[in-house]
C-alpha cells in the first residue's frame, strides 16, 4: 500500500473545497421533479426554496426514504428544515464534526461578510480533501 500523507483539515476552508452554486426547488415541489433536479445537476442535495437566510434541504437519501412511503410527498414535506450551515472560512475540520453533530452529509456554506448561501459542501468534497485533492 502506498504511503499517504496526513492532510490538515484544520488549514483548509471550506470555501476551497464546496460547490459553488445552489441547485433549489420551491417546497411544492413533487418527488419526481426534486429528483430530477438532483440527476440533472449531478448533486446529491437541493435545497428548498427559502430567504438568502434561511432554507432547508433535501438530499438523495431523504428522496429515497421518501419514494419507499406510500403516499406522495413535496420537497417541503421532506425537506430538513433549517438544515445546518457552516461559514466559507471555518476549517474542514469544523464542517465534520458539524456534520457528525447533526447526522448529515451536507452543509449549506455561508459568506463569510453577508451570511448569505453561496453552496454545499458533501461529505465527498471532505473525503476528496483528505485523499489530497480539495479542489472541486
């Protein structure tokens, strides 16, 4: 096995490492089309059409748990609200263990001067900084 070499976590921001951009669908949004939001961006998390301040999200394990329910549902029934969020300049480190804190794979990324959503940062994009390639 090849040696690797331990990445600081605590150095990279996760501004260098989130996905610019956020994919969105308004919360009567059926099933169907948040999935097809997600397969046509590539992303596995939208969120829910909220304020520049506040919103929740949807991720490809809630549109799966959701597809195994009886009944149709929108985006805003699924939708974790007020999904946690984590400024561009806080450490890779700090988003983990917010994650693991609460139970999620996605971080919505603030800016850091206006607050206002700016991305996503995925678990993947912090395994892809461990494994030494942070940039998206």
């Amino acid at each position: 096995m090849a040696e690797t070499r331990r990445v600081d976590l605590d150095r990279i921001r996760v501004g260098d490492c989130m996905h610019h951009g956020i994919v969105s669908c308004d919360e009567a949004a059926p099933l169907a089309e948040v999935a097809a939001a997600m397969c046509a961006h590539q992303v596995h998390a939208v969120t829910v059409a909220g304020d520049r301040r506040r919103a929740g999200i949807v991720s490809d394990v809630d549109v799966i748990a959701a597809a195994a329910r009886p009944a149709d549902c929108t985006a805003g029934e699924i939708a974790a609200s007020d999904a946690p969020a984590i400024s561009a300049g806080r450490s890779l480190r700090d988003a983990a263990r917010l994650m693991t804190e609460h139970g999620v794979s996605h971080l919505l990324v603030r800016h850091a001067g206006t607050g206002h959503l700016i991305g996503v940062l995925s678990s993947t994009d912090i395994m892809r900084a461990m494994a030494g390639s942070p940039q998206v």
